[in-house]
C-alpha cells in the first residue's frame, strides 16, 4: 500500500472542483444581494482562470490581488488556486508606496485589482508590474466575465503548488513580513476548527474582517471545505452587519473586539441575530466588561487567539466552557500545541508568564524571501509568537500581552516600529517612539512621542502629512507629542509604558 | 518547507490522546449506565495498553478481539492503537472453527477474548495462540483494571504502523477476506462525513451496530477525532434502544433498515427521540415504504452506501435533499469519487446500469494476505465493488443490487459462496445453490436448494447440524429444498433468480 499518497492527495486536490461535485447547489456565497451556488462559483473561477491564463499568468506565479471584499475578490482567490498560482492580498488602505514594496518583496510578476482601486494599483505596479483590472461592484464583474471570449484552461498541470498565499503581517522589524500559507494549513485550520466549533450543514459564516487578512480568507477555505455558505460585507457597517445578521440566516460571525462593542451599541443580542451560535471574537484581548455585555445580551461568544503565522486560530473557547473563564481562548485546536516557555525556552510553570509557542499543522512554512525572520520565529517547527501568556493548571491558555508592543486598532495591526522608521527618516526627526493609547471606539490609537533635531521645526501637521504618504491611514499617528528627550531605561532602552503613560495624560489635557 | 511532514503527521498522531489533552472532561462514551470522559477514556487505555505490552504483546502485531459491545472492546480498541498493534475484530457469532480460521488467516500471535466468550474463545485459540481473558460486564472491567500492577508503556516507538485493524467481510469466493483499514481510511472517512452530516459539539452517536463490523469501528473513531460521544448498545434490543433514544441525547444513530422497521414498529418517532438529527441508514437497500413509513414518522432519515472496503460511508443524501430523490444514498463524501462503468470498464451513461466503482482517501489498503482477491478489486487505486448501480442527471447514486448475490439478513451480510461451500463439503451433497429470500423481519432469510447425491440419503435437519458446526448461526439456511436438479442457463450456469422464485413459492405452501 501507498500510504503516502493516500494520506496527503485530497490536501492537493482543487477543493471548490470537489465541492461543485459535491454539493453544486448548495449556497456559497451571499454578497450585494445576491446568491451564489458552489456550483455557480465553480463556473466563475473557471472562466476568470482561463482568462488570466491568457493574460500570461503562469502556474507558481506570485500574484497580488488588491481588491475590496466582493465576489470578485472571492472568485479570484479560487481562480488563482485552480491556476496553480499563488495569492499575495494586499490590504486595500495601504499606500501606492506600501503596495509597491509588497509586490516587490513577493516577487509578484502581475497584479490584479479592482477598478476602483486603479489609481493605487497603477501607482504601485508602475512600468514593470502587469496590472489587470477586474470590476467588482454589483453584477459588473460577472457581465464582464460573460462577455469575455471563453478560454479554456487546458494545459493546466495537475499538480498544484503546495503554496495557497503568502500574507503580509505588520513587522516588528519596522517592515512587513510575508507569512507564506500552505494549502495543508488551511486544511488542517478547517479541520481543527470544525472539531472545536462543529459544522452544520446549514451554516452561513459572516466575514466583515477583510479578505486580504488571514481571519478572512481563511473562513473561504473552510467554507469550501464544509459546504457551508459565506455572507461577505465590505467594511464594517453597524447597521449593515445588524440587518444581516437579522435577516441573512448567519450562524457565526468573526468579529474584533472593536467591532463587537460596537455591534452591541447598536442593538445586536440573540434577539435580534436570531440563527447566530457563535461568535468567533479574536484579533486582540477581549475587555471582561465586553464579554460580560454580550454574555447578558444573550450571545454566545467564542473567544479565540490567533495569529497569520498559524492560518487563524491556535486555541478558541466555545461559549458552553466560558461562562468559568471568561476571556480565556482555552485550549488547541485538536493537533495543535501550545506552550509557554521562559526566557531560556523551558516551559514555564503552570500559571507562570512566559512566550507563547506553538506547533502543528496550522504553522506558516515560513516568511517568504526572509530566512532571518523566518529563523528568529520558526525554530523546529514551532513559532515563537512573541506574545506572552500563561497555561493554568486546566491547561487553558491565557493572554498576557500581544506581542509587547503591538498596536491593534479597530482590528488592524500597527507595529511601532514602521511607525518608527517612517517617523525617524523625517530630516528634522532625532527619535521617535510610536504606542498604543486605550481608545474607546478602536481599541487603541495610535500616538508617538518624537524629539526633534536640534534647530529643527517641526509640527504635527508636517509630520503626520510626512507620514501619510508612506503609511496607510490606520498606521498614522493620531496624537504627536514633541518632547527633548525619551524615557529610557538604565541601559538606554526606550521606556514604552512611561511614554504611553506621558501620552495618555497629555491627550487627557490636550 | 517540509510539505510532506506537514500534511500527514495528525494522521499518524494518537487521536485519544490528543483528544484528552483537547477536552478531557467531554463526555467519550455512555454505555451500561456509566459515562466515560476522554480523559477518563486515555487512562484507561494506557493501563490496559501496559498491561498487554507485559504480556508480551508487541508494536506491530495482529491482535484478535472478540469482544461483545462493551466499554472494555472500547478500551481494548484505543489501547491496541496506543501499542502500535494491529485490530482484528471478530464477529462474536462466529464458530471456534470460523473464529480459528480468521486468526489464522490474519496472522494473530495473540487473542483478547471477552470472559463471557472464553468457550469460543478458548477452542478457537487452541495450543497456539496465547488468549488474554477480559472481564467486560458491568464495572468488572475497570476493577479488574485498577487491581493489575501500574506497569509503564515506555519503550514504545514513536511511529505507529499505518494499518489500524483488519476487518473481515464475507468473501463471494466462499472464505471471508481481511480488508486492512489504515488510520487515513479512518481519518478521511470522518472528515468527509463531518463535511457532509456536520459535527455538533454535543453530539451523541448511538452504536448499536457491533464494533467488529466497520460501520460500528468508524463511530468511535469519529467520535474520537470529533471530540463527541458514542452511546454503546451491545445488541439489538427495540425497547432498550427506545429507550436510550429518549433519554440519552442521542443526536445520530447508524442503522440498517431492519432494525429501523423493528423500532418503528416499536413506537420510534421523532417525538419519541427528541434529540435526533439524524438516522444514518445503510448496509443493505431501505424499502419505499419503509423510508415513507418513517418519514410519516418525522424522522430524519439519510440513506448511505458503504462497504468495509470503503471505511464505511461512499455517499450519504442528507434527509433535507431526500424528499425528491427517497432510497438514493445521493452524492458521494468529498473526495470519494463514485463512478458507474459498463463491463468493458467504461463510464456507463446516465440511468445506466453497470458496476460501482470507488476510488478516494477511504478505499482500503487491499485484503491482508491476498493478493489475488485484492488484484480482483482494487485496480489503479479504484475499488470495483461488484455492486450494481446507476447514476442519474444529477450525479445521485442508485443502488441496484448489491453484488448480485448478496444476502443481508438482519444486518449481517451472509455470502451465497461460503454457505455453498459448507454444504457442498457434506458427502451426501452433490450440488447446493444458497438465496436470500425476502423476509419481513430480517430482511432476507438464508435458503438453500440442494442437490443430493445418487443412493444418499439426507434430511434437512442433519445437513443444517452440518453447518451448525461450520458456520455462525445467522449464516444458516432456514429453508432447505431438495431437487434432482438446479436449473441452469444454456452455459451450465446456475439461475440463482429462479432458484429463488422455486425456494419462495415452496416457502409459502409448507
């Protein structure tokens, strides 16, 4: 017996094809009003595949996609795997700059992007970079596709590349990193996943998070894998998530904690989400009196961590174990492991801090074209996340900090150090230090503390214009203070708490 | 990146284990009035996995288990696996002679026997084979367990052999063939039904099907890698499974329609099993009027198609598309490929009748021991069922027949060939033609038509004594003709369908 083959090969099979065989009319997507059938799906990704194919994207082609959360977006994500190509999805607020340097970092030949993303995308592709434009709104883009010649795909090779997407992921190193997914990730993330929260037949997953971030993309794959249908928003509209979760039939929702709070403030509870049996709420920790509002609004909330590195979730809580360790994930998915280790990597004792680790099936292959990152992470197998946590004696994990420094900010992820790097390349900048402050409606926001050159004039409007056209909106610097020097440690370090502290009284004053 | 490492290590993985260390406290298995968590499950397993290891039982050996449905078969299944040995469950109706024969033929150094079955056991194992006696009824198991010494399992290797049990299914050649099952046959069959019927959390899947027959294995597998609850049946009792349906929880249960017309008859409607979502019905062809008889009923009735050679399910229709199409078992898993071929090997056309044909991740690895009947079926992978179908406009499977002469009677398969074979052995037989003959409790009944030979004497009463002592009780032919001649085709074959009709219409005027 082959063993191998027998084990691995549905991994590397074309998943929505299987799909389509399996269950053609069954729903798969709900976007804009509008229904769409694996089978109807299917079709689609076929004809855009045949057309890329003309267009000269090749099988193993990195290909960016910079598109707002449409069917398009989605048809083009099953597109590029039936090619055999590889996805790089850009976030669409990112600058022309950032979008340039990620094709380039991802060696991307051929960019595809929406149309009402042109001015970006042709900025950022330039001369060199292919750009093809898709319409996405309303039924342009399956009009489009109708009228397009019907290509075949023949000469397709049947072997696929083990490479789904590389995903950028803000850089604690001050630049963006390329988390490269793997098919057999997404795989065992579905699987580990509809061990945890169950699968019903009739299940319609809410995705408002973008596309273009690993919480998103990843509910596509699982989607496709169950049988289940996605409703796709693009953007977080209250109102709009609230009519859909009232009238769309959604069983569960991905949410960030900003988004839930403001879900709630505008009405949502089992009454009025009356097919919801999950919320999956992720993305940063969860504020107890957040989980303590929803808990009496009747939801069932499923706190989760997860990372891009490890294709969405690492350990999630389903609602019926929460009520005893509210804001805890709890435990693994099933293959999955987690543990927390001390500063020399031995595992730390139960209910004591340390770095969180984990291993299985669900971790990145690595960062693409960046061996030092992908070495100072990945060791054996396991990802050091840098966040730090404890186990308790249940073996239930618990959130200290992400990753020290991090900034999430109405569900986005903003490293200081970018922030940094853009601030400190101003000519009349000595240094600068970029945090988090608590934000009621976002989460955090995100200020800076910079000391001037000497001589130097500097305002905040001039900084922050500096820093718009290198950095996407989310990034910017919403609280300048321009002080004579940081805060530092004994050995010269910046003390990030002081000057969070330092920013927070003088936005109180401000 | 190591793709290969990466896909296939969960298969290879200790599922109870990593279940325990998932959800230790969720509830593994009810049966005898006990509940068993997982992690109550994994302990148990690891003693009963030392204990074997003591007696010498090793990593790669054949162990045969004739056991009836008790926690202990449960324990002894997990704990085999945990020791890296080979599963051959025994048919506990079997003769010493049979049982003697499938331990031999499935090379067994070693029998696990149930104390209630030591006279079968004993006999069957003779001088050769060492037997290891297991209390199973009541808490007689776990007492006997916690009073053996604490013995370790250290030494046992990491890896585990991929083959998890060999389990024997009546041969058409007349001898009963070991089809090896792999932990990937287990695992893509539990994926794929996740991906059809859905996973509930709190599910209860009700085994009253005996764990030696693969329909019975697969559940505590599922249920394992789900992290869901089997409620154990040993037997078929109406009122005590009524009973269980109305007051365990019981969400799922698997059932062949015999057993559904008996808890029909018995009062089961969906008021009577508030719980269930699903009745998983296969293992012979359901009746019109049974499938309406039960939906009458409310219940939620999903047809499937399965053999012991697929891991158990092929195609499942769920009972939500069942109304237009009642008695199909639908579209196969995702990632089951069914295909229907004339006799030239060809794909047969739409509504066209021809072989079944399987291929995919649950096809098992081929029959141990025989080549020549595994090259028989399996061919490029493909397994040639010798079941007779069709496949409609849609792509739904029609079962025609299975394996022209198969019978099924009250859910055991009974092989026309091994009866034949037995009754032929008789001195005084010159010739026997063995049906099955419709039955309204059983489904078929076993009848023979038997040609004796010149000058012999036979009575129906000696000739069924003879098989008594070769053949497990409901192999038995229950209506014996005696003739001069069995009719035949111009080619000297035997008219097994008019056999039938001669056997019928003698049955209705005796």
């Amino acid at each position: 017996m082959n063993n191998d083959v027998i084990d691995s090969f549905p991994i590397g099979a074309d998943w929505l094809q299987a799909r389509a065989t399996a269950s053609p009319s069954a729903v798969a997507l709900m976007a804009g009003g509008r229904v769409y059938t694996y089978g109807q799906l299917d079709e689609l990704a076929s004809r855009l595949c045949a057309n890329l194919l003309h267009e000269n994207l090749m099988p193993g082609d990195h290909v960016g996609l910079l598109m707002p959360n449409a069917p398009a977006a989605v048809v083009a994500v099953f597109a590029l795997a039936r090619l055999g190509a590889v996805l790089v999805p850009l976030n669409t607020r990112l600058t022309p700059g950032e979008v340039a340097w990620q094709l380039q970092r991802a060696d991307c030949p051929h960019l595809l992007c929406a149309e009402s993303l042109a001015a970006t995308g042709r900025e950022a592709a330039g001369e060199r970079i292919p750009i093809h434009l898709l319409p996405v709104g309303g039924d342009a883009f399956a009009a489009w596709l109708a009228a397009r010649p019907a290509y075949t795909t023949n000469g397709l090779p049947a072997e696929r590349p083990p490479l789904q997407a590389i995903v950028f992921t803000s850089g604690t190193t001050g630049f963006p990193k390329g988390a490269m997914i793997t098919y057999a990730n997404h795989f065992w993330s579905a699987v580990g996943s509809a061990f945890k929260l169950g699968i019903r037949p009739d299940d319609r997953w809410l995705a408002c998070l973008p596309l273009y971030h690993v919480g998103g993309l990843a509910i596509l794959w699982r989607a496709c894998l169950y049988g289940t249908a996605v409703i796709l928003h693009d953007g977080f509209r209250p109102a709009a998530i609230l009519d859909s979760l009232a009238h769309d039939g959604a069983t569960i929702v991905s949410l960030v904690p900003t988004m839930l709070q403001r879900l709630l403030d505008a009405g949502l509870s089992a009454a009025t989400a009356p097919a919801l049996r999950l919320i999956l709420l992720g993305g940063a920790a969860a504020d107890p009196s957040l989980l303590a509002e929803a808990a009496n609004a009747g939801l069932p909330v499923a706190v989760t961590y997860g990372l891009t590195e490890t294709t969405s979730q690492v350990a999630t809580m389903m609602p019926s174990d929460a009520r005893a360790k509210p804001g805890s994930p709890g435990r693994p998915l099933l293959f999955t492991r987690v543990d927390v280790v001390d500063d020399d990597g031995r595992p730390a004792a139960a209910n004591t801090p340390g770095e969180i680790v984990v291993s299985g099936p669900t971790v990145m292959a690595g960062y693409y074209g960046d061996a030092e990152a992908t070495a100072a992470v990945l060791r054996d197998g396991r990802l050091h996340t840098g966040d730090a946590g404890t186990l308790d004696d249940d073996g239930d994990l618990w959130l200290l900090d992400r990753r020290g420094d991090l900034i999430v900010s109405g569900g986005e992820n903003v490293y200081p150090a970018e922030v940094e790097r853009v601030l400190r390349a101003h000519p009349a900048v000595a240094a600068a230090c970029v945090v988090g402050l608590p934000h009621a409606e976002w989460g955090q926001q995100v200020a800076a503390m910079v000391v001037p050159k000497e001589q130097a004039t500097l305002t905040e409007t001039e900084l922050v214009a500096h820093c718009r056209r290198e950095l996407a909106g989310y990034k910017l610097p919403r609280h300048i203070a321009f002080v004579e020097a940081l805060p530092l440690t004994g050995s010269g370090k910046v003390q990030r708490a002081a000057v969070a502290q330092l920013l927070a009284e003088r936005r109180e004053t401000a």
